[in-house]
C-alpha cells in the first residue's frame, strides 16, 4: 500500500509515500518558507497559508513523479489535521480530501505530535512500546509515556514557551535571525557554557513541567546589562543559554525514566536536531536507549504524516468534511 503524505501545519509545505510493503519512504519533498517570515521574526500565518496554497500541488505532483508513479497508484492520503495554524491545516486538508474523493481513495488526519514521535518507528533499530518520549519543537516541549499507538500519558510540559520558541526568542533577542535554533547551535559553537550562569528552569520541583520563559528574560538582561556587546560575549551568551536548556531537559528526563522505569527514550521535534542537546542527552543518559530521528526528520516533514497514515489507514474515511483542529492535545487521541 502506498501513503501519500501531507504536511502543512506551520511553515513547512512537506510531501511523501510510504510504501508499507518496502516499509520504506519512497519519495519526499520539503519546501521551508522560513526565508518569507525571516524578515518579520516570526510566522505570519497568512503569508503561510497563500505559501502553502502555491507550493503543494507542484510538490505533490513531483514526489509522485520522483517514486515512478502515477497519481492514480495512491491507495490513500494522510494529511495533518493538528495541531497547527488554521489556514495552513485547511490548505492541507482539503487538497488532500480533494485527491482522495477524486481517486476513489480513503484519507485520514494525523496528529502532527504524534507523527513526530512515531517517525522513530521508521529508524533500525527501532524502540518498541512503552517508551519514554520528550517532544522538543516550536511549539510543544512534552515529556510522554508512550503506552502504545495513540495511548499517550502526557508527564509534564512547558507552562508557557516551548523550546523552540524559546530559542527564537533569544536568537531575536541577538539579532541572528529566524529561525534562532540553528542560528544559535553555530554562533555556540564559539561561546564558553560556563561564561553565564543561567537558571535551569523548574528543575528543583518534583514534576516534570518546563518553564523556559524566565531563561529567556535572563538571557535579556544580561544582554542588556552588556551594553556594547562583542562577537565573543554574544558567542558566550548563546552556549550559556543552549548549555542551560540541554541541563534542563537531561534532569528531567532522567527523572522521569528513573520515576516510570521506562528504558527507551524517543525524541523528536525540531529542537531534537541540536547536536549540543543531543549529545547531553546521550552523555547522561548513558545505560538507556535513546533514539533521535534523522536531522532532516526532527523539523516538520511530509515523510512523518505519510508513516504515522500508515498505522491508520483503519481510521481513514472517504467523507468531504474538513476535520482540522488548531487545538489539539495529544492526550485526546485516545487510540483514534
Ligand atoms: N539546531 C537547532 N537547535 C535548536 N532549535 C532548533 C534547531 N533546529 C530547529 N530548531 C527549532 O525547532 C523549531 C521548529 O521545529 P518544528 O518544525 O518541529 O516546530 P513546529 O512544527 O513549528 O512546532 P510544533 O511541532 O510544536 O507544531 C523552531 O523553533 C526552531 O528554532
Ligand atoms: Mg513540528
């Protein structure tokens, strides 16, 4: 059977197959719009959605060609239907209803979190259920027990930014640009950790929430006290606050696997595709399985929603109704 992937759910226009004979991603292309937000220092959403509107059908038509396929050897389409940006979740939607109905097909909507996670499924070795999961991306920091497909206990979460955020926000703060996580992992790479002493945020409470709004203020007023910044103190800044945030999540994801004895540990979202918090991760958490997609699979894709239809197809529907929901906590899903 052959997924067609869609991903619109923010600034990414994302499209794959999955082939479930092959258990293999046969095709995918990634459009990113950062470069048309870059100059706003944030997503507009209706810049997103006319974006998403001009790329998708050109990118469908190119990731069918490129597997040697014809529209036609679609068996069905998965399509993100939240979280994520109204106008842009609706563009997915209805083109991918709108292949669906015209090729006699069914479709199905996908949690854009849970496809984060499952696309580790895709990885050899895999984990297998339970495991433990920490969501890392622009707008979510989650830590989950994963009991099994679509039964996620949700542990702790951020109470106000998410990770990625936080990096953006601090990135605006340096003036380096959208988007600040990729940005800010480079200029570190030339900073000192240790050159600022920042909090690590909630790491004293005996839960598994993340606050990383403070960090981020924190990061503010040393900026600000430094008056006439140079390289070197923006380079110090930036590991400081990345060195900070790779503690934060390393403490409470140990907790949370000492507290559950769960022994794999899966990560995902665009944030997982930092080499720093990774490597903390890794370095402290040695003894346990850990697992992190390919960095091209950590921010938004169209291959994670054309795997994650895969496990669905039983819920797929041939019904013209847009079912999208911006809001959508993962501990709704409730196995479908
Ligand atoms: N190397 C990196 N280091 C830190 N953060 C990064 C890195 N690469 C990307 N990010 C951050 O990841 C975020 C984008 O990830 P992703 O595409 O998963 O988020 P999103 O889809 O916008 O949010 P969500 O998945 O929560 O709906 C941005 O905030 C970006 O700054
Ligand atoms: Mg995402």
């Amino acid at each position: 059977m052959k997924v067609l992937g869609i991903e619109t759910s923010c600034d990414e226009t994302g499209v794959a197959i999955y082939d479930t004979e092959s258990t293999k991603i046969v095709s995918e292309q990634l459009y990113s719009q950062a470069s048309k937000h870059a100059e706003y220092g944030g997503v507009v959403p209706e810049l997103a959605s006319r974006d998403h509107l001009k790329k998708l059908i050109p990118l469908i038509r190119l990731t069918v060609r490129e597997a040697g396929l014809n529209l036609k050897e679609i068996d069905a389409v998965a399509y993100t239907s939240g979280p994520g940006l109204r106008g842009p979740l609706l563009i997915g939607a209805s083109t991918a209803k709108s292949i669906a109905l015209a090729l006699n097909k069914p479709s199905v909507g996908i949690h854009h979190m849970e496809a984060h996670l499952l696309i580790n499924l895709l990885e050899n070795p895999a984990p297998s259920f339970p495991f433990l999961t920490l969501l890392i991306s622009g707008g979510h920091c989650l830590l989950i027990n994963a009991k099994s497909l679509g039964d996620y206990e949700i542990l702790g979460q951020t109470l106000d930014d998410a990770v990625g955020e936080a990096f953006d926000k601090v990135a605006k703060i340096l003036d380096l640009g959208y988007p600040g996580g990729p940005k800010i992992e480079e200029l570190a790479k030339r900073g000192d950790p240790t050159a600022f002493q920042f909090p690590r945020p909630m790491t004293n409470k005996n839960n598994f929430d993340f606050s990383f709004s403070g960090l981020k203020t924190a990061v503010y007023y040393e900026f600000q006290n430094l008056k006439q910044i140079n390289d070197s103190q923006k380079a110090d800044l930036a590991a400081s606050f990345q060195a900070a945030v790779s503690d934060t999540l390393l403490i409470k994801t140990r907790e949370a696997m000492k507290q559950t004895g769960l022994k794999e540990l899966v990560i995902g979202g665009g944030v997982a595709s930092n080499k720093c918090i990774r490597n903390a991760l890794i370095t402290g958490l040695e003894g346990n399985k850990i697992y992190f997609p390919p960095i091209n699979r950590c921010t938004d894709n169209g291959a994670m929603i054309a795997f994650a239809g895969s496990f669905y197809i039983k819920n797929a529907e041939r019904t013209l109704g847009l079912d999208i929901k911006p809001r959508w906590p993962l501990s709704d899903l409730n196995n479908g």
